[in-house]
C-alpha cells in the first residue's frame, strides 16, 4: 500500500534535511510524542529523535517499543511539556501530532515549536478537524452533539468528558501557523475517506486497499474534501 499524505510529506522533507547534513541522520523533536507512534518509525529509518512527553506511563512504552525494534540508541527521551523545549534547538524537524488540541493555549504551544526548529527546518502539526467531528457525530445519530460542535467555533463539545480542548478548521489552522512566524508549505487532509470505508469493503474486494490509497492520497489537497477530512495537517517552514 502506499504510504498516506502525511508520511509522504514526512518523508520527502527528512530526505532533503539528509541531503544538507550530507548524509547525517535528520534531527527530528517530537512535542507530545507519546508512545512513539511516530518516534520509533523514524528511528528505524534512520533518523536521530528527542521526544517530549509528560507522561510517565507514555514513556515508558516508547522505551519498550524502542527496544523492540532495536533504536534505543536513536531516541531520547524527556518527560515534559513545551516548556521543555529549548529555543536553540537544532532540529531538522518538529512533530506536534495531536499536541495543539490538548494544551492550554496552542498559539503559545505552536510558537514553542517554531522556535524550537532550526533556521530551514520544518514544523509538522496534525491536529483533530472540528467539521469531520460534526459530519462523524451526524452519520452516527448523535445530532445534538453535531450541531453543539457546529455551533462551538473551538470545536469542543462543553461540559464532555473528552479530552480535546478545541478541534481545528482549515482557516483557524492556517492562521495560527501564521501567527507563529512560520512560512505555510503544506495543508492537506488525513484520512478524507479512508476512515469512512468499512474494513468489510477491503476485506472483500481484492485491489481496494491499493484503490482506497490512491484515493486518500488524491483527495488529500482538494478542496472541499480536504476540508472535511478527520485530521488536518501543516507542513510549515522556519525561514532563516
């Protein structure tokens, strides 16, 4: 299958920051890094990475997962937030995956990070879509939670359990990252439909992963599909 929007993306700037360390290992600064979903992966291809967690348990199964896969030796661990961060950081590349809806205040959140990249380096965001949330919510019966999403302009459903302190729409994401200095090179959307197809439709029809792939990919920078996707992600640059 192949890869999706967003390891696409990811992959095509770590190959440019190898190319101008001449061949080092690309630096990669993962902020609320958790588990090591993306952390591991990178350092199995290559890449040096410090990840940021505040969560002790999180921490402790990045290190295990590390281990597995035999990349301790690439990952750095610090249990923290972004005050953690340092200004003067040297990475090729910060990740802030499902970090800019759980902090207090992402503007704050999302200037740590642009500081945080080197001068050339890039910031990757992924973050949860507040129009996908209200289109889920309504496919499954959940009208009164789709209109309060609809009408709430942070996307949060008030008074909830649920963790996420605001949901984003492709206007509110592209200014924030605007506001933070950084240069836009990249939005598009993850998982424009393929969190929509039942595992029953691949399950049963020989070529329709392959098919769904091509798809998402395609769908990924089109508005309005873009628009509505389940995450949206930025790929922004540190111009220096």
């Amino acid at each position: 299958m192949r890869p999706d929007a967003v390891h696409r993306v990811l992959d095509t700037e770590l190959a440019a920051a190898r190319r101008r360390r001449g061949g080092e290992p690309p630096r990669v600064l993962d902020v609320g890094g958790g588990s090591g979903v993306w952390a591991v992966p990178l350092a199995v291809a290559g890449c040096v990475v410090t990840v940021i967690e505040p969560s002790p348990n999180a921490l402790a199964t990045l290190h295990r997962r590390a281990t597995e896969a035999g990349v301790t030796g690439r990952i750095t661990a610090v249990q923290g937030d972004t005050d953690a961060l340092d200004a003067d950081s040297s990475a090729d590349l910060v990740l802030g995956h499902g970090l800019l809806e759980v902090v207090d205040d992402a503007a704050v959140a999302l200037n740590a990070l642009a500081k945080a990249v080197a001068p050339g380096g890039a910031v990757s965001v992924l973050v949860a879509n507040r129009y996908a949330a209200v289109l889920h919510r309504a496919i499954a019966g959940r009208l009164v939670d789709a209109r309060r999403l609809l009408d709430d302009e942070s996307g949060q459903l008030a008074g909830s359990r649920e963790p996420l302190q605001r949901r984003f729409d492709v206007a509110g994401l592209e200014a924030l990252v605007l506001g933070a200095g950084l240069e836009l090179e990249v939005l598009q959307g993850h998982g424009v439909v393929s969190d929509l197809v039942p595992g029953s439709v691949l399950e049963s029809n020989p070529g329709a992963a392959e098919a769904l792939a091509e798809l998402e990919l395609a769908a990924s920078t089109r508005s309005p599909l873009r628009d509505v996707a389940a995450r949206l992600h930025v790929l922004a640059r540190r111009q220096g």
